[in-house]
C-alpha cells in the first residue's frame, strides 16, 4: 500500500498535468476567438456549449463522476474561455 506521501505526490502531479491542460485549453480558446472575429460569428454558441454539457455528463457518468460536479466545473472553464475570446476581439 502506498503511503500518504506516495498519495500526495501522485496528486500533485495529476494537479500539475490539470494546470498544463488549462494553459494549453487557454491558448486554443484564444485562437478561436481569433477565428470567430474573422469569421464574424458570436462568441455565444448555444448549440455548441449545449452539446458539450451533454459530452460533460457522459464522460461524468462513465468515469462516476457527479455530472453536476463537472458540469459546474465546466461552466467556471466555459465563462474564462469566452472571456479569453472577448479579450481576442478587442486586439
């Protein structure tokens, strides 16, 4: 059995990978906002945040995960990625 520093470890770098994830996630949401302004569409996409909150809660329910967990979790994520998509238009 590992011990609780093993544990802790193990967290930190799952935490770290977390992190690397959303800087990674940031710098894709700002290109799309590039796109979006070229393109000269909303920032606002009902449709597509509807179907990701649909994936959210079935990648949730697989992995038994609270769907409401995730699904507030992704809306914190959502709101700075369209924040970031704002910020890019502005440029």
């Amino acid at each position: 059995m590992k011990t609780l520093q093993e544990l802790r470890a193990e967290v930190d770098q799952i935490d770290t990978f977390i992190i690397e994830q959303l800087a990674r996630r940031n710098h894709l949401s700002s290109i799309i906002g590039f796109l979006k302004l070229q393109e000269k569409q909303n920032i606002h996409d009902p449709a597509r945040e509807e179907e990701l909150k649909n994936k959210h809660a079935s990648l949730a329910k697989m992995h038994n995960l609270d769907p409401l967990f995730i699904e507030g979790l992704f809306n914190v994520i959502l709101k700075h990625s369209k924040k970031l998509q704002k910020k890019t238009k502005k440029i």
